[in-house]
C-alpha cells in the first residue's frame, strides 16, 4: 500500500516506494506507474538534459517537455522531491542518471507513454548526434496536446 506495507505475496516492498508514495498522494491524475532504464532515455538521464519535443509525439506526456532531475540515490527523499517538482504538469520525467518514469490514469496508459518517451529519446539523441534538432514551438506542442488528448486511456479502454 502507500505506506510500504505488504497486503499480499512474498515479495519485498520495492526500494523505491517512497516516491511511488508520494506521487501517488499528491496527483489525483496518478494511478498508475512504470519505471524503465531504457537506454535512450537512461542516455539523456546522464546528461541531465530536459528531453524536447522533437517528435511530436513527446506532447502524450502533457507539456512537450519531459524535464530531468539531478541526481539522487535512487531511494531517496530528495529524488521523490525532485521528481514531483519536475513532473508538475507533465506525466512522464528523467531521472538524473537514472532512467525514466511515467504516469497514468491506468497501467496501459503509463506503459505505452513509456515506450513513446523511449522513442522520442532515441530520435532526439540521433538527431543530437548529426546536429541541432528542430524544437517544436510551444504553439505547436499546444496544438498537439489536444489533438493527442482524444487519445487517453481509462481503465486500459481508448477513450
């Protein structure tokens, strides 16, 4: 549950509950989490660079910028802090050095954000690697975003 205890199983709470927690008790929007070190997205991470819309299929993670945060242990209070300042507004976020984390309203939804974010990284970074890629403008991010918001998931059903 939100306080680390087990309700069911065997297994050990994750090492990581307590940003799990305390993103769960300060968005409503939030039921659903998944955490990936996918490579692109763990390659910008390094960086500490903020991912941009290079893509316009970035705008599925609400503001057309996945920021990063610094880097923290990855059990840590500050890295929970971090993450809900750099998330405010946004579904999905880097981890300085890390990985990555999305959001949802259900589990489908954070998944396929996921797996979007993870291509995005990867078009940005090969773009990066032959120069400087064409940053969508925040008109055009707007526009996307609500283009893209017919698009939400509830309870694992397109909506």
């Amino acid at each position: 549950d939100v306080d680390g205890n087990i309700v069911e199983g065997k297994g050990k709470v994750s090492s990581e509950w307590n940003v799990q927690r305390d993103i769960y008790k300060s968005r409503d929007d939030i039921h659903a989490l998944v955490h990936t070190h996918s490579k692109f997205a763990t390659t910008i991470s390094a960086l500490q660079m903020d991912l941009l819309t290079a893509s316009f299929t970035l705008c599925s993670a609400g503001t057309g910028v996945v920021k990063c945060t610094g880097y923290h242990s990855f059990y840590s209070q500050e890295l929970a802090d971090d993450i809900l300042d750099k998330m405010q507004g946004c579904k999905a976020v880097l981890m300085g050095n890390h990985g990555m984390l999305t959001s949802g309203v259900a589990l489908k939804e954070a998944y396929n954000l996921a797996v979007e974010t993870e291509f995005c990284a990867e078009v940005y970074w090969r773009a990066k690697c032959i120069g400087e890629p064409y940053v969508l403008t925040q008109q055009e991010v707007n526009r996307q975003m609500e283009e893209i918001r017919h698009y939400t998931y509830i309870n694992d059903k397109e909506i």
